[in-house]
C-alpha cells in the first residue's frame, strides 16, 4: 500500500500516517466501498472519460493546459476522484467543467506572486489541537483529515493535518477549551471532510459537543453529499434529528451539472427533513464564471430547497492561481444574477481576508481599493 501523504488522506486507510485505523465498522458501508474505489491517478481518470492527453491539450482553455506529471506535487496533493461523481462528466470532453476541478494540470507547480500555501490564516487562528477560531461566537474543529474528492483549488491543501488529532480521545483538549469559552454558540465541523468520519465516531464527537450548553448549533460543511450521495445514511439523518442542538449542513457544489441524479435526491431529503441545507461555491475560471452557469446552479439549488449561501473569491493558495476570476468579473455576474433571479437565489459573494471579523463583501473591498 502506498504512503499517505501528510498533507491528504483518505478514508479506509490510516488517516494522516495516524498508526490508529478506526475499525469500528467490521463491514465497510456503500460510500466507504465507493471511496475506496475511487479514481488515484491522470492518467486513469482520462481513460473513464475517454480522453487522452493529447485531446486534452489541444483543446483546453487555460494558458498553461498541460496535465500534471510532477511526481512529488501529486504524492503531496494526489487525484482523488469518485465514480458517482465522475459518471456526472461528458465523456470527450477536455472542458468538462466537473473535471476541471478535479484534475490535475502542471499549472499547479508555477510559483505565482500573493500566492501562499496559508492563504485565510488558519495557522494563525488555531487555538489546540484541531479546534481553529477565526470570528465572535464561532469555533471551527478539523473534524477529519480525509476528504472524498481532492478539489484543486483547495485552501487547505497544504494544511498540516499530520499535526491534528485522529482518535476520539485525542479531541478532549479541543473539547475542554470549548466546554470553558461560554461566548462560543456554534461550532463548525470541517476539514479536511467530517462525513469521512464513519456514522459511529461522528456520533461520538457530535454528542459531546451536543452536550455543551452554551453551544447552540453544529454546523456540518461537507463535500460528501455532493460527491457520493450514499454518505447520506439513515443513521446520519437520525443523529441529526436527534440533537439539542441546531443541525445545519453546508454543502460545496459550483456547478449545476453536479447537482442531479441520487446527489439531487439525498440534498432534497435532507431538506425535507427539515434541515437547514445551505450551499458554498468557488468562482472558477472556466468552471462558474458565467451568469448563464451561475444561474443555473442556483435554479438547481433553489428546486431543491438548498439555499444559495456564498459564492466565494478563490482563496490564493499555492497552485490554484490558474482558476482564479478578477473580481470585477464576479462583481459584474452577481449584479446579472440579481436581474435574473429573486433576492434569495443569488449567493452573497464574499472573500476571506485572514484576520477579518467575518467573511467580507468582495464589493466592499472593490469600493475601498477605488
């Protein structure tokens, strides 16, 4: 078996070259089976998608269209593709706006100017181990190292998640720190991906945390809805029915394309279970960064009872400088968007700015700098 990395894992194998491996579940559950047989490589993902490189190159877009092939760059930040969201792709088609977010380019190892591997501070927030606190009555705890797609134009791909904890015991310094600040109302499980976690240790941290009084509700953000739809278990959904607390899921999609199929499905049943479902997206160049394309997520969203939360300005992290939209593109898409569709569907567009109180309006920012 290969090395994980210490900057990305996975689930079903030792996460973070943590030498614990949960095996709490005997029998691995449907999305662990997908999971596990997800795409790990270039040149397997063109081969699903009847693509070669050739094709690829000749075709794409972005000024730099060569595939990733440099070998410690992948080891680091490895492909990581499932076949349920996969099979939502064109075959043939080197633009598919689902591959390009998954796929690797040799753009991802040109140095660029502003663009840093800590991009929002998260190193500079942290407070213990796994447990980050950025804003006013808000904590953030990197539930899990693992995600079940590696996005490329990911914030934290170069987090130290080697450096966080991976058993369940291993949360109680994180756990007290919060047990003792009675200003924190919400806590936020990301990563990393918490639906990595298997139903039993996400029951676990949940309920500690649900037993907090001052702590009023537990925010979800996740991929994994989105990327392989069985993650949404019926012991996920009872541990959420289940709770003091408020439950709230936010979901990552940016395109529509990725929302249809049994990804439509969980997403309306969550809903109608009366979760607060809410959606974050990335402007992408080549990806999102048309009204038609923006539109149509949030029709899809919107269909689904999911709302549109944030559209946010790419974080400037290392290696994802070739997706970025100047923001005068983006503010000029919302200000079309809001022609286009009611008040509710159009996604507030905002940027992190470490060291901020809050995530800030990019038109903000745009007036300052004028």
């Amino acid at each position: 078996m290969t090395p994980v990395p210490a900057t990305m894992s996975t689930v079903l194998l030792p996460q973070w070259n943590s030498p614990a491996v949960d095996r709490s579940t005997v029998e691995p559950s449907a999305w662990q089976r997908e999971l596990a047989s997800a795409v790990r490589n270039v040149p397997e993902l063109l081969k699903q998608l009847k693509l070669t490189a050739t094709d690829f190159e000749s075709h794409a877009a972005d000024s730099a269209p060569r595939l990733g092939t440099n070998a410690d760059s992948l080891r680091q930040f490895p492909v990581l593709v499932p076949e349920n969201f996969l099979s939502r792709m064109t075959p043939g088609d080197p633009n598919d706006p689902l591959l390009r977010q998954v796929l690797a380019l040799a753009a991802e190892d040109l140095p660029v100017p502003g663009f840093v591997d800590d991009a929002v501070g998260d190193l500079a927030a942290r407070r213990g181990p796994g447990l980050l606190q950025k804003y006013a009555g808000r904590a953030l705890l990197i539930a899990s190292g693992a995600c079940a797609v590696h996005c490329r134009y990911c914030f934290r791909r170069s987090y130290p998640y080697s450096d966080e904890p991976h058993r369940t015991d291993e949360w109680d310094t994180a756990l007290n720190l919060l047990q003792q600040d009675a200003t924190i109302t919400e806590v936020i499980l990301s990563g990393g991906d918490p639906l990595t976690l298997n139903d039993h240790r996400l029951e676990t941290l949940c309920r500690r945390l649900d037993s907090i009084p001052h702590v009023e509700r537990i925010r979800i953000h996740t991929r994994l809805p989105i990327v392989i739809p069985s993650r949404v278990t019926p012991e996920f959904e009872r541990l959420l029915g289940s709770l003091r607390t408020q439950p709230i899921v936010v979901v990552h999609a940016n395109h529509g394309n990725e929302i249809q199929g049994n990804c439509a499905d969980v997403l309306r049943q969550l809903v109608r279970s009366g979760i607060p479902v809410l959606n974050q997206a990335v402007l992408l160049r080549g990806i999102n960064d048309s009204v038609d394309a923006l539109e149509d997520l949030s029709r899809r969203l919107i269909r689904l009872g999911v709302m549109p939360y944030y559209l946010h300005q790419l974080d400037r992290v290392a290696g994802a400088a070739h997706f970025e939209v100047p923001a005068e593109t983006g503010l000029r898409l919302i200000e079309e968007l809001g022609k286009r569709l009611p008040g509710y569907a159009v996604p507030r567009y905002v940027q992190e700015i470490p060291g901020a109180t809050g995530k800030t309006n990019v038109a903000a920012i745009e007036f300052i700098q004028v």
